[in-house]
C-alpha cells in the first residue's frame, strides 16, 4: 500500500520481533499509522510497549520484521542518508568537552558545512531555543533544562522537517517541563516541523499534539489514535479546561482497555 503524498511517516501492518534466548519478544505488531506534514503527534503507552522502537524504525535505527513504513516517501535507511530528520534523545547527550555552539556544530561538521554555513545555524537554532549567549558554556555549566534545548538545537541544525523527540522531559521537574512545552509548543508553530512526540505523560501528549497514539504493552500495537479538538493557541491554562479534561479522559480509557496497568 502506498503512503499518501502528504504523509511524512506512512506505516502499514509494521511488525517487529525480537529473537532473545528466552524466544521471540513482538515489540511491534501490525501498526497503521500516517504522521501527515505539520503534525505533532505524542505516543504514549507503558513502558515496553513499543513507543520508541517505532521512533528508532522511523530513524533507521531498528529494522522492522513485516509490513511497510516509508520516510517522505523513502525507505527508513534512505531517509536516514538524505538526513530527512532530527532525533532528541530521553538524555541530552551532549558531549562535555565541546562548548554548546561545537555540540550543535557535530552534525554540520559531519555533513561537510563550511565554517561560515555553521556559525549562521547554530547562531540561528541558538535563537530558536532561546539559548543565545549561552554558545560559549560547556553543558555541565547549564541546567538540565536548558541541557535538553541545546540538544534540540543539535537536532534542528540541518533543518530536517521531521523532528523525533524520545520523552525529551521525562527526567525534568514539573515546573521546568512545563515550561519546556510552552517553548515546544513556539517552536513547533515558528518552523512548521512535523514532530513526532514520545511520552508517559497524559497532560504533556495531550497539551502538545495534535494527534495522540495510544498504545498497547506488548506485543506494541495502536488501540487508538485521538485528533485534538483544541485550538492552536495553548496557554497552560488550557489543562484546567473541560475540552482538555474530555481528551485527557479518552487517552486514559485507552491506556485502561489497553491493560496498560498490567505487568
């Protein structure tokens, strides 16, 4: 089956299996999903239910056993070679030894961008973040938070639509993350990214999407996907709303009927 023109990541009937000495683990089984440009689309679900296999298939990263996943209408390897996207992984991963503006510059220098080219976009992803001024620190020198924008950054450098976001808050405090989501949410609307979104928080996915993907434990399969009602304009206050409550309910009957508080 072929993705439709729009979707950026297309998957029909994607199985992954895993041979352990214990015998097959189903990490996947039988998704159908399109992200469609533009999207912000969360997926939640328990631990191991396959939220971020499916971001590492869409990133080359695994490779699927069945079924068929395209990349803007390429295959996970070749979007992984055209660096059709960025990944933001649970940890910033920043290397220590290099400044801020050198972790941002990795990827650029990799890619073979001349120093003229490097110091625009990290000057530029800098600004995105609101991390200008900061290019000089070290990452041991900033919070965990602003760690977690640097990283961001690193991941928007070479200007790839499609953004992949592992629970890039998951470790933060409350207040912090919040605060994180609201940028998100400014960051999203200023580049048009399509972003997909992998979290354990019900508030968060349903704040930040535009579509959420409930999944079940294993094996990982999608028992629903909710389009969000609410309007663009999202000012935190929005969670304490009846519209939000009413999506935040469905979200958690998913989780319930997916036995996703059973081990």
């Amino acid at each position: 089956m072929t993705s439709s023109a729009s979707s950026v990541v297309s998957a029909r009937n994607l199985c992954l299996t895993y041979d352990t000495n214990d015998g097959p683990v189903h990490a996947l089984s039988n998704v159908d999903l399109d992200v469609r440009k533009g999207d912000f689309v969360s997926f939640i679900g328990p631990s191991g239910c396959g939220k971020t296999t499916f971001l590492r298939v869409i990133a080359d990263l695994e490779r699927k056993t069945s079924g068929d996943i395209t990349v803007n209408g390429m295959t996970p390897d070749e979007a992984r070679k055209a660096r059709a996207y960025g990944y933001v992984f649970q940890a910033a991963a920043l290397y220590p030894w290099r400044t801020i503006e050198k972790n941002i510059a990795l990827p650029l220098e990799i890619m073979g961008y001349d120093k003229t080219e490097r110091a625009k976009r990290i000057a530029q992803t800098l600004e995105l973040v609101n991390l200008a001024g900061f290019e000089k620190k070290f990452p041991w020198q900033l919070s965990g938070g602003m760690q977690q924008r640097a990283s961001i950054a690193r991941a928007l450098a070479f200007d790839a639509d499609l953004l992949l976001m592992d629970e890039p808050f998951g470790a933060l405090d409350e207040i912090v993350r919040d605060h994180l989501n609201e940028q998100l949410l400014k960051l999203w609307k200023r580049t048009n990214k399509t972003i997909c979104f992998v979290t354990h928080s019900i508030p968060e996915a349903v704040y930040l999407s535009t579509k959420i993907v409930v999944m079940s434990p294993r094996p990982g399969r999608v028992t629903d996907i909710i389009e969000s009602t609410l309007p663009t304009e999202r000012p935190l206050g929005i969670r304490e709303t009846p519209e939000f409550l009413e999506i935040a309910h469905r979200v958690r009957e998913g989780l319930r009927a997916g036995h996703s508080y059973e081990e």
